[in-house]
C-alpha cells in the first residue's frame, strides 16, 4: 500500500499526458496475446490430459493382458497335468475291463461271485467314473481354453481400436496446440520480440513452459524457458514476459513510448553482482523474483515515487497481472521493483 498522505491510483490517469488514449482503450490488446495465451494453455492441458488418458489406458491393456496371459498359463498348466492323468487312467480301465468284466459279470449273474469277485466290479465302476469325470475336466478345459482364446482376440481388437480413435485424437490436440502458438510466436514477432536465426521467439514464450521453469532453482532457469521482451537484452518467464508484452502495450498507447527496463531475470551470478554492488537493495541471492524470471526494474519515469507513469502502473499494472510489492513502498523503498503474480495472472 502507499505511504500516508500520497495520492491514489488515479492521480496517475489524471495526471497522463493530454490527448493519450481513454482509460478503457488502453486495455485493449490489438494482437490479444492474454486470449492466444489462454488458447495456449488450454490446448496444453487438453493434449496433456488426453495424453494421461492414453498412457493410463495403456496401463490397464497391459495389466488386462497380463492377467490373461496368466489365465492361459494356469490353463497349460492344468491341461498338461490332465494329459499325464488321462491316458493311464483310460488304459488301466480298458485292460481292467477287458481282463475280468466277462468272468465277473457271468459269477454275478450267476450267483456264485464271491468277495473278490464284488471288490473287482466295484474298483471297474470307481475308475469308470474317474475316467468320465476327467473326460468331462477335458470338455470343461476345452470350454475355457476356447473362451479365453475369443476373449483374448476380442481385447487386443478392442485395445488396437482404443489405441488408434486416442492416438488420432492426441495428434488432432497437438496439431490444434502447435497451431495456437505458431499464432502467439508470430504476434510476438509483430511486437518486435526478438527472434532467433529460424526466425522464432525463444521456446520459452510457449505459455506452456512456465510452470516447467518451477522445477529449476532461482537464477538457475535455463534460456529455453525464457521468453525475450521487446527491450532488448531483457527476459522472463513465459507467462510473466506475455503479460507484461500486453502492458508494454498499453503503456504505450498512454505515454507514445514504450516502457523502460534496466532489469529483468537475473541469474544466480547476476543476483550476487549486484548484492554486492547495492547492499540492502537486492535480495539475497538465491531469494530474489528477478532469479525467477518474475520481477523487473523499471526506468523511464515509473521509478520516480507518484511520477504520473508510478501511478499509471500502480492503477493498471494488476489487470495485466504485475503490481508493485507492499515491502518496495516502504522497506526498501523501491519504486522501480515490480512483479508479476501467476496466480493474479492466470485469471486474465
């Protein structure tokens, strides 16, 4: 917040050179980068969740065919152990059989079998119905084996299928997300960002490679997740350099200049030079939103507490997503020190 007694936010809009645009003219974008990159980041996230989607329905074919697979294996399994227990058993009851059904069945008829006789008939009708009962297994295996096989046929059709309609769709996603940022890079382009020799922005414009820059350390984000501003030699992260290339704009439709950085991301290295060269008005490094690619120091008027470009910024800055710290109006009193806030600009 602002010292007691300093004028408010408006003094800036009151204060602003005579004929410059209106207050709601100046937030009209004529490229419309925050759109591009809400398309941006939109497509990101569709192609990413179709992208999660396949990768988990790969998972679960996999582990389907695995479980099949071991369906098949425990069916061999049993097949073989029937195999090694059906033949001799079907031998044992032929020879069985024929050896002693004539001479067995005629005592008994006869009424002159005697213990032996009866044991002898009763061993032939146990192993009979062993052998009918391993000959209806047989059948019951057969059944399963066949259906696994069809069931088997039928997943890897369906699985192919899935693979193809999600794999068609995922290229339809990111044809639809490379097309959304080649329309961002080349509205850049038109904004005078620096391009390099193949005649495109840094990889770091890509809204989509902000939050990859969280996973590097501060003042340690490699060039590839920076996006170059129109102030040559200066960089920030994607989503900070978009937003404040959209207020660069608006900055100038109201003051006909653009807006003056002597600051932007620093590196680690860069971040203890000028700790050393300005005690007390630098963070330490490692700490400082500038290693962040989130912050930048201002010139050309805005550094000078309630000049009217101060309180034009102050007034506007945050409907771009940039605001000036609590801690810069007071301890140390930075009046150039602004930043960008994410969560302020993802609502844009």
């Amino acid at each position: 917040m602002s010292p007691a007694g300093a004028p408010n936010g408006s003094a800036g809009l009151a204060g602003a050179a005579p004929g410059s645009a209106s207050s709601s003219g100046l937030l009209r974008d004529p490229v419309n980068l925050t759109e591009l990159r809400r398309e941006a980041e939109k497509a990101s996230k569709d192609l990413e969740g179709a992208t999660k989607a396949l990768e988990q329905r790969r998972a679960k074919i996999q582990s389907s065919q695995k479980e099949l697979t071991a369906k098949l294996r425990e069916l061999q399994v049993a097949e073989k152990a029937f195999a090694q227990v059906r033949q001799p058993l079907s031998d044992i009851v032929g020879q069985l059989y024929q050896q002693s059904a004539g001479s067995d069945v005629a005592a008994f008829l006869s009424g002159t079998s005697n213990t032996s006789t009866l044991r002898a008939m009763a061993d032939i009708s146990q192993l009979v119905a062993e052998r009918d009962q391993i000959l209806q297994e047989g059948g019951r295996l057969q059944a399963e084996r066949e259906r696994l096989a069809t069931e088997a046929q039928e997943l890897r059709a369906s699985n192919l299928l899935s693979e193809a309609q999600m794999g068609a769709e995922i290229e339809t996603l990111r044809a639809r997300s490379d097309k959304i940022v080649k329309s961002l890079t080349q509205a850049l382009v038109k904004l005078g960002v620096k391009v390099d020799k193949g005649g495109q922005p840094a990889a770091g414009c890509a809204p989509t490679k902000a939050l990859s820059a969280n996973e590097f350390a501060n003042g340690l984000i490699p060039k590839a997740y920076l996006c170059p501003l129109q102030q040559r030699g200066n960089e920030l992260r994607g989503d900070a350099a978009l937003a404040f290339i959209s207020l660069n704009e608006a900055y100038k439709r109201q003051f006909g200049r653009p807006m003056c950085l002597t600051d932007s991301y620093r590196n680690l290295a860069e971040q203890q030079s000028v700790y050393y060269r300005r005690p007390g008005f630098a963070a330490i490094p490692g700490r400082s939103n500038h290693g962040l690619g989130l912050a930048v120091d201002l010139c050309g008027g805005v550094e000078r507490f309630r000049s009217p470009q101060f309180n034009w910024l102050e007034a506007n800055g945050k409907k771009f997503g940039w605001f000036h710290p609590k801690w810069a109006y007071v301890s140390p009193f930075e009046p150039w020190h602004w930043e960008y806030d994410p969560k302020l600009g993802s609502l844009l």
